[in-house]
C-alpha cells in the first residue's frame, strides 16, 4: 500500500489537491480512483515495470493524477520544462529512454512540436489529454481503462532532470523501491520533513512550475495527509489571496517572487489576511540579503531557507532567527557534516573560514542517465559543484559555483563577494558579476546590474556605482565595466543563467 491509497481510506473526503483560482478540486478518494486509472492505462499500453514516460504537464489536477499513476504503475516519470525548445525536449525523452510522452492539452501545441522534432519515431508515441489532429487522445484511454491496475512489484518515482544552467540537462535516476517499502522514508527525507513542518495539518501553496523539483513538495504534502493548493502560474497578488482563501500554512518560493512582492503597493500588501502562515520557504537561487529582510520585516520569522540541489547531494537549513544572526548563510546540514574541500584531487581539507569546495555526507545514492557525467561522488562525500567555507558553527555561506569563478591573474575572485557589495547600492534591484576575456589577466570583472527605478544619465550612474566598488572592494575585485539591463535571464525555476549573461557580454 502507498501513502496515498493509505490516507484515502483514513480521510476519503479531505481535500487532497484544489487549483488557486478556479473550483476544481480532488478529495483523497477522488484522487486515489484517479491514480488508479491512469495506472490501468499505463499498463494497458504495455509499458513494463521500471520503465519510463515523460510529461509535458501544466500546473493542474491531472499532473497530480499522471504522477501517481506513473508510481502504481512501477514506472519514471520525467517533468519536462515546459519553457524547453522542442529540440532540448528531444534531447530528454531519447535519453530517458520514455515509451511514452503526455501532453496536457494546453501544451498541445509544443507536444506537436516536439513529435516533429522526434520524427517519424513509432518508439515514442505522444499523447494529449484531448482531441489533436496530430497526437493522440489519452483522454479516451483512460475512458476505456479498468478501474484497478494489475498489482504491481515495484513503486515508481519521479526522474528529475537538471536545469542545464552550466550545459545538457541531466537525468537523475534513483533505484525504485518494493510496494512494500513505498511507505519507508530514507533518514534524508524523514529528516526534511521534520525540519520543514510537513504533516497532515499543512495546507501547501504550489507556486512555481510543477515540473520543478517543488514538485515533490506536493507528494510530500499528500503523504503526510495534508492538502495542496496549485497557482497555474505565479502572480504576486494571486498568491497572497490563495493564501487567504485556502488558510494556506506552507509556501514555497524564489528570490525573483520575493521582489514581485515588494514592488506590489502597500495597499494590496496589507489587503490579505496572511495569519495561517506558518513556513514561507525559499531556496532555487541565493536571495539578496535587503530582499529577505524586508520579507522578515513584512512576514515575520517564518521566511525560512533550504539549499540543496536535484540530485540531493545533501540539504541545509536555516531559519528566519538564525540567519538574522548569521545574514548571507543557508544554515546547518540536516544530513551529515559538511567537508570544505581544496580540490578534487588529494581531498585535502580547508580550515573554518577557508573557501573551498563544498562537499556533503549523508546524501541520497543517485545515478545519472547516459546523456551525464559521472556523478560528483567519491565515497561517501558528494558535490553540487558549488563553492563555501563554513564558520565554527558549521553555518554554510556560499561564495558561487565552481564554474563561476573568475580567475584574474591568477587570483581567485568570487562573484557573490561583489555582487553583495553593489546589492547595498541605492536602488539597485539584482546583480551578476561574471567574468569576461581580458588580454592580459585572463578574465576581468564585469557587473550586470538592474536599477528599481528608470536610468537618467547611465554615464554618471556607472561612475558613482565603479567609486562606490572601489571604495567597499579590493581593485582586482572591482569591475572593469557595469552595464544595465532590464531584467536578469533566469529559466522559470528562478535560477540565474550566467552562461547567458557571459555569451552576451563576452567582450570587455
């Protein structure tokens, strides 16, 4: 038995899953009929245990039907991001090996796409949830299917793929479990939802897109018999009257949704009553130190924060209270200790203080597809490739990743070091610092940056901003040349794609 099929029995008529901004809803019994069709249909297409299917989902009830259903089936499902061009969404369902892509129908249009990227390949049928003048309609199969699925031996689960900021995407596969353990938590997750509060009393509010790894927080939340609540898609003002609506407890968020939030007027601030509020997560990208205070300041200490990665290397915590005292880290390990290592040739480890490269204990075992590299493990330490020191508290800070390092002159420079400085700046809304090609040092330092308000004279705003780096920085870590732009490019997790930004402003 699954959790789910357990917590139906239990509560039939609780609410399980309701969409922000319409009425459709599924009780847990509704759910469970629902899982089980779609687990029928899977298995009357004569996909086999431990295979795998690939979703071209929206943020709606079916999504949630498509997963458990996958799972009963013992099969992968693989999210793809719906803002992917049709040939990355190729590039994923050939290397997940997928017997089967599902389109829902209002991502028909991509669906199409991606079959004539495909080509004629009869390996890989693709269907929609409705009627396609080129795909074909699941909706009649599950119509047709029987209304309990063949028991089957294994439990499936999702196969997340990376976001591909630093190249390919890649698949993170974890071994399936028995049915008889789909219930039994490994230490990592039991842990996780200890520290996040998750229990049959949350009401989670699913803001981003749900092909995102946050899309395990809805199936944390439904195995511990609570309730989640899907916003299609993010609006500042939407979600604060979901949260009034639905007495929301738990959120999940993103710098980038934290500044819409702020920039909404006062009035419509303290328009909603937000006191159900008990956690307002944040993770996915590092959050501007005056952004959280002024949602500490608005919100209370709820405003807590994880890092982590998809692959679950290892995972950090801190709360509201403690970064208040500790401003810039992402808190303790909830896992095992955490190594700041040299290099990853002699392990050598750096003292408190020291940055290095951060390695974890205690994460979860996890393979990548063939379209990846060999995991970033050795032994029982595992890696996001990202660079940090930790103080004697073992607090975390991170300085960058591995691959935005800037090396000028044989210096190393670490962009949030700048970055955190130009933040402090009057009117300065986000920052990225990259390094760029220099003739003579190899890289130099170039900032990015997004004023809140309109620009009158960019000249005298480059000088004033260039004096007040050399005046809170060393030289060789202040930038060679500023340039504004509107917006930061972030891929709809929140995560900013540096790659981007060094490809459009290679030049010094």
């Amino acid at each position: 038995m699954d959790a789910l099929r357990s917590w139906a029995e239990r509560q039939p008529n609780k609410l399980a899953a309701a969409m922000a901004t319409s009425s459709e809803q599924l009780t847990y019994a509704e759910l469970d009929q629902e899982a089980d069709r779609v687990a029928c249909m899977l298995q009357g297409l004569g996909i086999p245990e431990g295979g795998t299917i690939a979703l071209l989902h929206e943020n709606n009830l079916r999504t949630l039907s498509l997963w458990w259903g996958a799972r009963r089936a013992g099969l992968y499902y693989v999210p793809l991001g719906t803002s992917l061009r049709p040939a990355d969404l190729a590039f994923i369902v050939e290397d997940c090996a997928a017997s089967a892509v599902f389109v829902t129908r209002g991502l028909e249009q991509q669906g199409v796409a991606l079959a004539a990227e495909l080509g004629n390949n009869q390996d890989t049928p693709i269907y929609c949830d409705g009627p396609s003048a080129v795909l074909k309609d699941f909706s009649i199969l599950l119509e047709g299917s029987c209304v309990k699925p063949r028991p089957a031996a294994l439990f499936g689960r999702e196969m997340i793929y990376s976001s591909g900021t630093t190249g390919r995407p890649k698949g993170i596969r974890r071994d399936l479990s028995s049915v008889e353990n789909a219930m039994v938590l490994p230490e990592l997750e039991r842990r996780m939802r200890q520290v996040y509060q998750i229990d049959e009393r949350t009401i989670y509010l699913s803001l981003a897109p749900l092909y995102h790894a946050t899309g395990r927080f809805l199936n944390r939340a439904i195995e511990s018999g609570g309730s989640v609540v899907i916003l299609p898609k993010f609006n500042p003002q939407d979600a604060l009257a979901t949260i009034e609506r639905f007495a929301v407890s738990h959120t999940q968020w993103v710098p980038t949704m934290f500044s819409r939030l702020l920039a909404l007027p006062e009035e419509i601030r303290s328009r909603y009553d937000l006191s159900s509020h008990k956690v307002a997560l944040h993770a996915a990208a590092p959050c501007p130190i005056p952004v959280k205070r002024a949602m500490i300041e608005w919100w209370g200490l709820i405003v807590d924060e994880y890092y982590g990665g998809s692959e679950n290397a290892g995972v950090t915590f801190i709360s509201a209270r403690e970064w208040l005292e500790r401003p810039g880290s992402v808190g303790r390990s909830i896992t095992g200790r955490i190594h700041i290592l040299a290099d990853d040739d002699t392990f050598s480890e750096l003292p408190v203080g020291q940055t290095g490269l951060i390695y974890f204990e205690g994460g979860l075992n996890f393979q990548y597809t063939t379209g990846g590299d060999t995991p970033s493990v050795r032994g029982d330490l595992s890696t996001y490739g990202d660079l940090g020191h930790v103080d004697e508290d073992q607090y975390l800070f991170i300085s960058d990743r591995r691959s935005d390092l800037i090396i000028s002159g044989g210096v190393n420079i670490y962009p949030k070091e700048v970055e955190l400085v130009i933040e402090t700046y009057p009117s300065v809304r986000e920052v990225a610092v990259i390094g760029v090609p220099d003739p003579e040092f190899g890289q130099q330092v170039k900032a990015v940056v997004c004023m809140a308000n309109d620009i009158e004279d960019r000249p005298s705003l480059e000088r004033a901003l260039m004096q007040f780096c050399r005046e809170n920085l060393s030289s060789i870590k202040c930038p060679k040349g500023i340039v504004f732009i509107d917006e930061l490019p972030r891929n709809e997790n929140g995560k900013l794609l540096k790659r981007t930004l060094r490809d459009r402003f290679s030049a010094p």
